[in-house]
C-alpha cells in the first residue's frame, strides 16, 4: 500500500501581528505512507507553523489564508474542533521539542502513558498500564516499572524523549509529527532518539513528518525532504538526491551552514551574503496575495 | 524531612501560643473593668466584692494568677467560667462542633464554589465571560463576611423568606443527639429531615463566611490555571485530543493549586475569626458568639480559654496547610 | 527606574520618551476615577452633613415610626429612606454616620500605617536581632483572630470611638508592618542603596531618603485598602454596642437596630448596609487602582 497520508496543498498563512506578514506562501508537501519526511529550514522559515496548522493549534497571531490539508480524505483545517479532536491522539500524535516541559510535573508517568491509550483506544486501565509496560520496553528503557511509578522530574531529558515517543506511537497513530525532538538533547542522545524514531516508525509503519533545522540528522533518518525558506518551499524530494546534488542556491547555503560528520573541518560557514540578496530578491517578487483565493 | 519541618513548626507555633496566653493575661488584669463589677449588685458592700474576687482568685498578685493559671492549663483545667459556673473546658467543648461544622461547611462550599467558577472562567478565557466574571470579582474580592451575612439576612429573610433567621436547628428537633456535631451525626444516622432542617440553619452563615473566601479562590486559581494552560504539557495534551474540561482538571489544575492552597490556608484562618461576628448576627451557637459575651462580660477564665483555643486552631490549620502543599507537590516529596 | 518621585514631578529635565506621568495614569484609571470619586464625594457629604441631611437625624417622632422609604406604599413626604423604629429620618442617620465612618478609616488607617511601617522599616533594614523581634510580634498578633481582639480590645478600653481607633491601630499595623519589611529587605539589596552606602551616607539617611521613597507607592495603596477594612470593623464594633455612644449615628449601629426590626422595616437595615458595601467597594477599587498605577514606576 502507498500514497500520500498527509497532502498539505498550497497553504498560506500569514502574521496578524507583523502587518500582515506572510509566512507560509503556497506550500506544498506530501507525507507518504511509511515514509519518514524531513521539513527542514532555519528558525522562522514556517516549519513550525506547518506542523501547527496540522495539530489544529495555530497561535492567535497567526491566520492562514488559503490551502488545505488533506489527511484520510478530509481537509483537516475544515473540521470541526470535535471532529479534530478524535483525529488527534488516535491518527495523529506530536513528539514534541523539549522533554523538560512536555511532561506534566504532577503526573506519574504511568498515569501520562495510560490516558491516552484508555480515552483513545478505549483500553481499561490494567491493559493500557501492561500495553505502557510495553512500550517503554520498546523504546528500550531498562527498567519500565520503575519508570512508570516515577515522576518526570525523577528521570534524564533523553529517558523523558523515550517516554514522549513511546507514548506518541503507543496509540498506533497513522501520522506521527515530530517536531526538533532531538534539539534540547545531548549530542549523544540525539542519535540514539533518532535511531529509535526510525525503529518505531518502520516497525508500526507510521508515517513521519520530521521538522528540523538540522540537515545531519535530517539526512539520517529520512527517506524524503522538504526545504523551506522564508515560508516558500525551496527545494522538494529524495533525501539522497537532494544532499548530493542540491539544486536551488539556498539549499546548498544549508548544507554549508552545517557541520558535517564526514568532513570535520568544514561546515557551520554562514549563508553567502549573494545567496541570501538573491533569495530576498525572489521571494519579494512573489505576491502572496494574488495567489490567494478570493476571499480566502 | 518532612517530619523535621513539623516538628519545627510545632515548637515554633508552641512558643506563639504562650506568649498570646502572657498577653491576653496581662491586657485583661492590668487595665480597669474586671467581671466581679459586672455581676455584682448594684448596692453590694466592700467585703461581698472582696469575698468574691477572693473566691475568684482575682485578688493574688498578678504572678501568682499566671502561675495558678498555667499550672492549670498544662494539666487540662482552664478553670470555671465566671458568668456560666461551669468549667471552661465544658463550655468550649459543647459549643465547638457548632462552629467547626459551620466553619468546615463554609470551607467546603468556597472551594467548591471558588474552584468551580476558577475553572469556568479558564475554560471561558479571552471571551467576554471572562470578563464578566473578573469585573464581577474584583468587587465581591471587597465584601467581608459581616456585609455579606447582612445581605443575606435582607434577601433570604426578607425579600424571599425561605430560611430562618436564627440558631442551629428548631429546638423541638435538638433531641437525642449523642455528640453536639448535630449536622454529621443527623446524616450519619439517616436522620435526614433533621439534617435538612439543621442545613437551612446554615445556609445563610455558611454562605456568608464562604463567598469571601470564594472570591479570593476564584481570583488566584484562575490566574495560575491561565498560566499553567498555555504550557507544553498542555499544549500535548490537547494534541491527544483531549476536551478543554478534561485540559484544565487533569494537567493544569494539580500544577496550578498549590498556591491557591497555600493561601486558603491562611483565608481560612480569617474565615475562623469571622465566625465571630456572623455566628452572633445569626444567634448561631458556636464559639464565635460565645466570645462575644465572654468579652463583654468579662469572663476572664473564659477569654482566656477561647483565645487559646481560637490559637491553637490556628495553628493546627497552618500546619496543616503546610502539609497538605507538601503532599501535592511531588517534588518536594521526594526531595 | 529611579526615584518615582522625580518622575511625579513634572518639569523634569529628562529627554527621550517620556512615560506618561503618575498623575496622568492615575487619572486614566477606571478603578482611581470611580473609586477615589466615591471616596471624595463621602467625604463632602460627610463634612456638610448638617447642610446636607434634610431632617435632624436625632429627631424621635414615635407617631412617624418604621415609615418606608419614597415609592412605597404609606411612605411620607419628606422621609426618602424612611424612618427607623424610633421614626428617625434613615437618609440623615446615614449622612451624619459617614462622619464617624470616615474618621476612624483617616485616623486608624493612618496611624496603623505609621507605626506598622516604622516596625516594618526598623526589621528590614536592621535585620538580625530587630527582625527577629518585631518578626515573632507579628506572629503573635496574627494568631489572634482580629474580630475578636478588636472586641477584646475595645471590652477592656471601654466603648467609645478612641477605643475603637486604638483597637484597630493594635491589630492592623501588623499588615503594614509585614509588607513594608519585606519590600526594605528587598530594597536594601539594590544598588542605589550599595552606592549610597559607599559614599557614606549614615543608615537613617539612606533609609529615610533612599529606601522609603520607594517603598510608599505599596505604602498608599496599602492605606488606601487598609481604611476600607477600617471602615467595615468600625461597623462591627458598633454593631456589636462597643463603638461611640448609641446618640451619635453610626452605620453598625443602624445595622444593628436595622436587624432588630428586620421584618417591620427591612430599609433601616439596608440603607446603611448599602452605604457600607458602596464605601468599602470604593476603597478597594481605588486601593488596587493605586498598586496598579503606582506600581509600574517602581519596578519597571
């Protein structure tokens, strides 16, 4: 079986705080099935934003203008907050950025695992607690009864990332978002979370949509990618392909930009000032607004 | 750990009691007006005044009254009630279930009250409820119990007479009660009209000491749901699909109650003290109203008695309060 | 931040954008406005009572008692509020009550004010011994319920309006004493306070000239909430029978005799029931107006 899971189709959003400012111009992206897809760009190119308009929590500021997002079939962005929250938790479930905030300090772990897994999947309680026993062995935590008496602040950032991705593929969700689930980790937990991630996600056959501004671990774990910049996609397709052979200007500023396991020396060298004149410069020639639906 | 801090606090607390016990001693025998004048009459001689204060043990030296008295509180006796003539001790004990189920009452219906518009006020937020209900707040955050209990009296006795104005329960119903905790041992034994009929005694007092206290739960509590709602684990939360409802009760509450609690505590101290003033507006039975004669009767053993035992139930609640947020905090729990 | 005081007054020297003034804020503040008007108007009324109040409020006329207010059925011209059981006009007994009403909240709040903030000032910046003194007193008093020592007090004094000021002074210079302590504490540890000290200015110089100015804007508002709750305690002592004597008209004393006859005349009780709740509402509003406007000058 394969086809798309998640087709986001030409949305657009712009900020209601910055004058108007757009910050996502007609994107485009397609989330196959059993497909990890990487969204990469650097801090404000619209990643996050994307990931949001998926999960329905689309801050205030932010109003999007035109698009859809099409997941089993329906615009998710037309549902109502009902319909989305049954989606949400059993289809769709978000590994979050940082381990330290997303659990909450006055829930045991069992108790953070297990709501889910009885709210969503309707389990009675001994089996959604045998079925988190489960998980955490999955994601490879040593001693899971332990774990599940405790409470966060009891346990390493890296184990609470295990904790976060055993409960976002515990529901057996079809899409699994996760978004820079690896940023606020050491350097060497980062791998081991990204390994596990693909482990889970090949096991469950989960589709992926993995955001991140890091081209390295991007290029680890994922089959496809999108590049964005500056809301505007820049750059579409196989991971492979795209890294060897990047076509579009910024995307090779990227790969400069950042460092590289093969090539110690090299990396972390700024986006060339021409580079970025020139992006600006396309960018500004393109009008949003007369790409706009009428009364979008 | 915990066991030190409690341990600490006690010798701490003990040490307030004692000196509130030095003072109130002192304040009532070196200032002029003592109870022998309040009950003698008018044309008594010199030497039945005397007899009197000699049987009252008012006519020792000061330090020797203050020994005699704390040698008597150590070992339990706080002596006789002058007006009563029945040892203070009785007294305290046949009138403070009153005030305490009163008072618990009222703790129960401001958290309920307070805590349930907290939470309807967060699930409103940003909407013009909100703002309803913080414009409507930060006044009633102004009315103390006294205003409140007269309120009362003027909508439910007045204008749409439906509870009575005065006492605990009507008198014919007062009958065979083994403890004086009327209102709990009614529902314990089944006896429901009566507890009903002891229910619309309360009312009015109960509500009176408990929308103050609910005003100031409503303020703080919605301002730490507020904060806590928009944090991650939220934000997951609400990516699980779950209900608003189900945000704010499961994962913002529990992070967002401690100070609530913390502060409620020492509300609820005051909501003690105003017992004072509500139960004697409405002839309620308990300690409160008690105090009030005692003072203007002078009653010197038993003010002291009361002041003591308004203290000790004081820092009986602070303690209290102490470990209840200790509990709730898993943190410091298992710090 | 600085000085607020530099900044209420107006011709300051300082160039840039200039925040807009304390009073300017002030007087843009619905809670000041409303509030603070209340207040002012209280007081006016209070002080022309005699011109204002248009019966004597004194007067008994037995033949004219228990008459309800204007718009009621058997209400007589004349009497607006009615008359109480002793056929008093109730709309002058509230306006002459104002008076007692508002001297204790100046007078009580004032002088717990004082003393609570000199106690307060002395522990936070003295530390040490003198906090730990004046910090235990706190405690003790605040293990009193305040109801009842105000009763305690005022049994012992004997009744009369300079009982029931002291009974509040003795209670409430606790509450300024425990903020005013915590804000020197915090205070002394600022800069200007370092800088003062270098240069060599003796301690009741710098408390006096440069921890004081800043800690008086939670100082007002704290007054400010402190003579509502002055006010609603005047109530209770009168309304007890321990305030001035009963021929002087107080609000807790028209409470009082209100509640006797609750059911023959529900207006004797609710007029100055309603001029209380209006006083104390006003109070608070403009006591948290004031933190709010105040506040911002001192911290950010």
């Amino acid at each position: 079986m394969s086809g798309s899971r998640l087709a986001v189709e030409a949305l657009s959003a712009i900020s209601l705080r910055d004058g108007n400012r757009p910050i996502l111009r007609r994107v485009s992206l397609a989330v196959d099935t059993g497909e990890v897809h990487g969204l990469v760009g650097e801090s404000g190119a619209g990643k996050s934003t994307i990931a949001r308009a998926i999960l329905g929590i689309i801050p205030s500021q932010v109003k999007i203008t035109g698009g859809r997002i099409g997941f089993e079939g329906r615009d998710l962005l037309t549902l109502s907050p009902k319909e989305l929250r049954a989606v949400l938790g059993r289809d769709i479930a978000l590994v979050p950025q940082d381990p330290s905030t997303a659990l909450n300090p006055a829930r045991r772990i069992d108790a953070l695992m297990t709501d889910g897994l009885r709210l969503k999947r309707g389990l009675s309680m001994k089996d959604a607690r045998l079925r988190a026993h489960a998980l955490l062995d999955e994601v490879q935590i040593r001693d899971p009864e332990r774990v599940l008496g405790s409470y966060p602040h009891q346990l390493s950032g890296g184990m609470r990332q295990r904790v976060l991705i055993a409960a976002a593929f515990g529901l057996e969700p079809k899409l699994v978002i996760a978004d820079e689930p690896t940023t606020a980790l050491d350097v060497t937990v980062q791998k081991q979370i990204l390994r596990l991630i693909r482990a889970l996600q090949e096991r469950h056959g989960t589709s992926v949509l993995f955001v991140s501004h890091d081209l390295g671990a991007v290029a680890k774990i994922c089959d496809r990618l999108t590049v964005l910049y500056m809301g505007k996609v820049m750059e579409q397709g196989a991971t492979a392909e795209v890294l060897a052979a990047p076509r579009h200007p910024y995307t090779r500023a990227l790969l400069a930009a950042n460092p590289r396991y093969d090539r110690p020396d090299t990396g972390l060298e700024p986006t060339p000032p021409e580079v970025i004149a020139a992006l600006r410069a396309e960018i500004a020639a393109f009008d949003v607004s007369s790409e706009a639906p009428p009364d979008g | 750990m915990l066991l030190a801090v409690v341990v600490n606090r006690m010798a701490v607390a003990l040490l307030t009691l004692a000196g509130v016990a030095v003072v109130v001693f002192v304040l009532l025998r070196v200032v002029p007006g003592d109870p022998i004048a309040m009950m003698i009459s008018p044309g008594a001689s010199a030497a039945d005044i005397a007899a009197l204060k000699a049987h009252y043990g008012l006519d020792a030296p000061l330090l020797t009254q203050f020994w005699i008295w704390t040698k008597g509180v150590v070992a339990g006796d706080f002596g006789t009630s002058i007006t009563l003539h029945v040892y203070v001790t009785e007294v305290l004990a046949s009138r403070l279930p009153a005030t305490l189920e009163l008072a618990i009452s009222a703790l129960v219906v401001a958290i309920a009250l307070g805590g349930g518009v907290a939470v309807a006020g967060t699930l409103l937020r940003r909407t013009a409820g909100e703002t309803v209900i913080d414009g409507l707040n930060s006044i009633l955050l102004a009315v103390p119990d006294f205003i409140w209990a007269l309120a009362l009296v003027l909508l439910f006795a007045v204008a749409i007479p439906v509870l009575p104005l005065t006492g605990r329960i009507d008198p014919a119903l007062a009958e065979g009660f083994a403890t004086k905790f009327y209102l709990a041992e009614s529902i314990l034994t089944g006896r429901l009209a009566v507890a009903g009929n002891i229910l619309s005694h309360m009312t009015m007092p109960t509500l009176a000491l408990a929308l103050p206290l609910a005003a100031v739960i409503v303020r703080l509590l919605k301002q730490s749901l507020k904060e806590a709602m928009v944090q991650d684990y939220v934000l997951l939360a609400r990516i699980k699909g779950f209900r608003e409802l189900r945000l704010v009760l499961q994962e913002a509450l529990r992070n967002a109650v401690g100070p609530t609690l913390a502060l409620t505590g020492v509300q609820f101290t005051f909501l003690i003290g105003g017992t004072v003033i509500v139960e004697r507006i409405f002839a309620y039975p308990g300690i409160g109203n008690l105090a009030i004669d005692a003072v203007i009767n002078r009653d010197f053993p038993l003010i002291q008695g009361l002041v003591l035992l308004f203290g000790l139930i004081f820092i009986l609640i602070n303690i209290g309060v102490d470990l209840t947020v200790a509990t709730l905090n898993p943190r410091l729990r298992h710090a | 931040m600085e000085h607020w005081s530099a900044t209420l007054a107006t011709s300051t020297t300082d160039t840039g954008p200039q925040p807009p003034s304390v009073a300017a804020r002030l007087a843009g503040d619905p809670k000041v406005v409303c509030g603070g008007g209340f207040i002012l108007f209280l007081i006016i009324i209070a002080i022309a009572a005699p011109l204002v109040a248009p019966q004597d409020p004194l007067a008994q006329n037995l033949l004219m008692a228990t008459v309800p207010p204007a718009g009621f059925a058997e209400a007589e011209p004349g009497y607006l509020l009615g008359t109480d059981g002793l056929g008093r006009d109730v709309l002058s007994r509230v306006i002459l009550g104002a008076r007692v009403s508002l001297t204790v909240a100046f007078v009580a709040a004032g002088l717990a004010c004082l003393i609570g903030s000199l106690l307060g000032l002395l522990a936070g910046f003295l530390g040490d011994r003198a906090d730990a003194v004046i910090s235990r007193l706190v405690d003790i008093w605040m293990a009193f319920p305040p109801v009842l020592l105000s009763i305690l007090l005022v049994a012992v004094l004997g009744a009369g309006l300079h009982s029931v000021i002291i009974a509040i002074v003795v209670i409430d210079w606790t509450r300024f004493c425990r903020v005013v302590r915590i804000e020197t504490m915090a205070q002394s540890q600022m800069d200007y306070v370092a800088a003062a000290r270098t240069i060599g200015f003796s301690r009741p110089a710098i408390l006096f000239r440069e921890i004081l100015p800043n800690v008086v804007p939670v100082l007002i508002a704290l007054l400010t909430l402190e003579m509502g709750i002055a006010v609603v305690v005047e109530a209770i002592l009168s309304f007890v029978g321990l305030s001035v004597s009963s021929d002087t008209p107080t609000w807790g004393g028209m409470i009082a005799e209100g509640r006797q006859i609750v059911h023959e005349g529900w207006w004797v009780l609710a007029a100055p029931l309603v001029a209380l709740f209006a006083t104390v509402v006003a109070f608070n509003q403009l006591g948290d107006g004031l933190a709010r406007s105040l506040d911002p000058v001192l911290r950010r």
